[in-house]
DNA sequence: CGGCACTTTGAATTGAATCAAAGTGAGTGG
DNA sequence: CCACTCACTTTGATTCAATTCAAAGTGCCG
C-alpha cells in the first residue's frame, strides 16, 4: 500500500520478489520499543503503517525527538553496529524488518536499490537540516506552526491531503521534537486557536488560516 | 593528504585515477562564496584543505550554521536540483569540484564509490541528530563544551590531536551554529576560562580540564 | 464512579537575548 | 613608527520569551 511512495517505487518485479522475500512483516502495539539507542542494530525497518517515535534521551532523562517515522520511511539506515537513537510505537505499527545481513547483501547486489536508499538518506539529511535552522532560530510560535505544516505536507504525500492534520503523538513528544516544553507547546496551541489560526480537534488539528501560516514558515 | 581518511581510502587505483581525471581543482580566499542556498547545483566539491561554513538564512536575516566542513568532508550530496544551504570559505579552501553530470555518471559506474559516499551521509545523518539533541535540549555551557570537544575529535581525526583546539571561525560563526548569541558565547568562553576548564589562545582554544568537559558532554 | 494519563491554565522565575558601551588587535597609510 | 580604522570581541545592565512550579481540567477505560 505505502509501495508507491516508499523506496519500493522503482523496483523491478524481480528486485520486488527478492526483497518480499527477505522482509519480515512484523507488528507493533501502541508504546512497543523497535529498538533502543546503543542497542546492537540487527535489523533495518520500513514502516507500513502507523507512526514511529525516534528519539535521543541524555542520562539526566532530557529527550530529543530527531523525528517521526510514517508509513514509507526507513528507520536504521544510519547505523554503523549500535543504534544511533531509540524508536517506539505510537498507536499500533507494521513494518517491514530486515536482517542487518540480508539488508547487506541486498545492498552490495543491487546497486539500483542503493542508490534509492542513498536518496532516502539524503532526503532525511536535508530535513535535518531545516530542522536545526528550526531548533536554533525559530520561536515557539514559529517552531509550532513548521511542525504543522510539515506534518500536513507529509501526510499529502502519503495520498491523505487534508486540511485537518493527524497528531496521533502526544504534546510532550511534540515539545520534545521542538526543543520547547509541554507547557509552552499547549499555550502556542491555545494561542493559534484563538486566533483562528487552527483548529483543535479530537487528534489533530484543522488548518484555518493557511495563507498566515505559511508567511510565518517562510 | 587528505584522501587516507576521505572517500578516496577504499578506492582502487584505476576508480582513483578516473576520479582525478573527473576532479577540478579549484580555491578560493577567505569570505568567498562557494555556492548559495537555492541556487542551482551545479557542482559537488570534496574540501582539500580549509575550513568551509555552511548555513541556512531565514528571509528576516536570521542565520543558522548548520555544519563546518573540514579536509575530506563532501559538499552538495544533498542536493536535489537547488543547494539546500550556502557555503563558504573561512580562511583560504582548496577543493576538488566534480560537476554534476560526472558526479551523476560517476556514481552510476561505480557501485562501490556510492556505498562509499552513502556510508558518509549516514554518518552526517547521525551527526545531524546529534546536533539536534544539542539544539533542542542543552544549556548554552553545554553547548560550547561539545562543540570543542567535537572540533578536538574531528582534527584529531584528520592527523591533527592536540589539547589546542583550532577555532578559525569568528563568534558569530559559532553563536549561529549553536543557536545562541554572540554575546553568550563570549561570556561561556570567559566562564569557563576562568573555571581554568579552557585556556583562550590566539585562533583557538586549549582544553585544560578534558574530564569535566567530557562528563558535561556525557 | 474513580483512577489515571494527558492537557490546560496561571503565577513566578530564569537563562539567554537584547541593548549599550568599551576593549582589542591586525592592517593601512601618513 | 605611530595614529587611525575597521571588524571582531568582551563586558555590563536590563528585558523578555520560555521554563518552572503549581493546580485544575478533561476524558477514556475498567
């Protein structure tokens, strides 16, 4: 289903039944660990459905989200033997599993799929990217309304364009993508409300005011 | 000299050659604009000596340094058809320039060069979810100390370790980088001269105390 | 109905930003 | 060789956006 946008786009028929062949459907419940950062990386994901936590934490228990995973994205690309970051359910999950070894051997015999992958990666860096001018520059206003845009803009890739964008994660993990707190998350919520910027609804929001978000975002 | 810790390490003598015949060795002098943000990619360049500033600009003039290249690191990989941030020189840099249709070709004959080259935007990949840790969740002090001791590993690196950290950025370049002010930087510096945790020197600084930073940075 | 996890709201605090003013030092030319 | 400039850096005083501390409010589920 997520095969048109995901890496799986460009395959031959072929390519597609070896790696059928390889990948392990596996699924998750709501708050499920994939895996944890400094784990040994054994497998590589491709998320299915549902929507992926990844995060950082420090060992006085500050969290960094580095980003979400929705159905299409690879998590464990940029592995060397440990996890760089730790990932987890949010709402139940199916993915796509591959052993380290057979994701190896893929790569080395098939130098079209890992030139996608390489694209993929790239991709992710970019965003990256415009998430540190986001983390460093923006202000909480400004941090809120990229987040809303950016997640309505990915949901449209994935064939769901709407006005109404789907926050299955919590308002703590929003923060923490942020570098803001819940606190100041709920507060900037309720300001754009009454703004009638947005709209809050059960799960999501509802873009009122594209045009000014967009300015704001620019 | 660079190419032992570049992508060139793993290369085979007749790829090496074919690089080099690819290759446009170009320099440019101190403030000199390599290529800007949004502009179409023209080239992609491997630094061979000098330090490059990359960053991103928000339309108000709001500055975020997103990376430091230094001898060895790749510019441009994540381009899709319009660099993603501007860059340019800190002092003089010499680099190798490949235009984009050799790059293109390049990577298409060669297999084991985009292995290569993927392997190095996985590894920027992590050092971008790093940075965002230290964005979205440290104190400035922290900030500045793992920005040291990451400039301290990264020459050490290239054939260069010493307690003397080089610094060929201004203030500003490093404010912009770790999303604070100059100002605070300034002061961070002086707090931690004074702790007797870095001596300031000319064009740099010396790490006196390694086993605080590095508890800090934990 | 009660418990629990999550969210919102309010008041007080604070770390870093802003505003303002010297200080430093390399390069230039008289 | 020294005064002058210019860019960069440091230091000080004040302000403010976001955090912290504190307390309800909401709604789902057994």
């Amino acid at each position: 289903m997520v095969r048109l946008v995901s890496v799986c786009a460009s395959l031959t028929d072929d390519e597609l039944a070896l790696l059928e062949q390889l990948a392990m459907p596996t699924h998750f419940a709501s708050g499920d660990t994939l895996f944890t950062q400094g784990s040994e990386a054994h497998c590589v994901y491709n998320v299915t459905a549902g929507v992926v936590r990844l995060y950082k934490l420090l060992s006085d228990g500050r969290r960094q989200v580095v980003g979400f995973a929705l159905p299409g994205d690879f998590l464990g690309l940029a592995m060397r033997d440990a996890y760089g970051f730790s990932a987890d359910a949010i709402g139940d999950v199916a993915v796509c599993a591959f052993s380290r070894a057979a994701y190896t051997a893929l790569v080395d015999a098939k130098p079209h799929l890992l030139k996608r992958l390489h694209e993929f990666a790239t991709h992710e860096l970019t965003l990256a990217h415009e998430q540190m001018m986001l983390l460093g520059r923006r202000t909480a206003e400004e941090k809120l309304i990229c987040f809303l845009l950016g997640m309505q803009q990915r949901w449209a890739r994935l064939g769901k364009p709407s006005v109404t964008v789907q926050l299955p994660m919590t308002r703590q993990d929003i923060a923490d993508f942020l570098g803001l707190t819940i606190e100041t998350v709920s507060r900037t919520f309720t300001r754009l409300a009454k703004d009638k910027t947005i709209l809050i609804v059960p799960g999501g929001v509802r873009v009122m005011n594209p045009e000014r978000m967009h300015a704001v975002a620019a």
